[in-house]
C-alpha cells in the first residue's frame, strides 16, 4: 500500500495513512485496524474498512488517489492517543471463560448475551456498549471476518457475571 503524508492547504492539517502511522507506533497493521474497530472509528463492510462518524471525530478523512482508489486518512495527531498504549493485558475469550465457570463453551456466549455484554450479529458476536463499559475487546479472525469479543481478567470478578454463573450451578 502506498504510504504517504499528505498536507491539506485549507488548514494545515498533516494527514498519515494507517500503514504509515502503524509503523511509527511500531506496531503491526492488523492491530491498528484492530484498535480502530474496538474503539469505533472503523467499521468492516464486505471486504472494505469504512469510516464511522466517531472516525471522523477523532481525525479519520477519506482521500482520494488516482490509483488506489479510496483510502482512510487520520489526523497524524492520532498516534498520541491512549488508544494505542496496549498494555500486555491478558485477555480472555469465551472458550477461556467458559472453562473458568466450568460450563460448555457453546453455552458461554448466549449466557454474555443475556447479561447484555454482547450481542448476536450475522455471524459471530459484536460487544455492546454495556460490554465495552466493563473492557471488551471487539475483534474479528483474520481468516474470515467473523467478529469477536475477548474480555479483561477483570470480568471474572464481575458481580453480574458471577451471580449468573453460580445460579447455573
């Protein structure tokens, strides 16, 4: 993909690619589009990345080259955001959390669902804005599209949860 930094002349605002500005953060670039989809700033439809209004928000600007087509701009100032301290925290999928609590993995999902931290889509689970408040993770497999939520360590000490699963058992 082309790299390029592009200086807008109506209001001297330098733009950076996502590639570009990946690696300035030293960073791979699946984890950069990553961290834009968790915090919504992008979104994925069919095989295309589109910029949400938060995007925009934030510094995001679809440009235009001759030869690429279409592409996302930010805001170089975006590489100074807390978005991107990834501390090493571990994170757990529902698989993780379904040995934790000692029930099926199939049932961990529809059991996030009802407490209101996640929700079906299409294929696979998307994070609710109640799941994002307590650390999930929005993602998806490389392979296929299909989206994701992983969860801090912290949600095994969370109350609802807790309750939840102790009533199952």
């Amino acid at each position: 993909m082309l790299q390029i930094l592009i200086r807008s002349t109506t209001n001297k605002v330098k733009y950076i690619l996502t590639t570009a500005l990946s690696k300035e953060l030293k960073m791979n670039i699946k984890e950069v589009f990553q961290i834009f989809l968790a915090n919504g700033l992008i979104n994925r439809v069919d095989d295309n990345w589109v910029l949400t209004e938060n995007g925009e928000e934030r510094g995001g600007t679809i440009k235009k080259h001759r030869r690429i087509g279409e592409y996302i701009a930010w805001d170089e100032t975006i590489k100074s955001s807390n978005m991107f301290n990834t501390s090493k925290e571990t994170l757990l999928n529902a698989t993780a959390l379904s040995k934790h609590f000692e029930v099926s993995k199939f049932k961990m999902n529809p059991i996030l669902s009802e407490l209101g931290f996640v929700q079906k889509s299409v294929k696979g689970w998307t994070v609710t804005k109640l799941g994002l408040s307590i650390g999930g993770k929005q993602l998806e497999y490389d392979r296929t599209g299909v989206p994701y939520v992983n969860w801090p360590e912290s949600i095994l000490q969370n109350k609802r949860l807790v309750e939840t699963m102790n009533e199952l058992q």
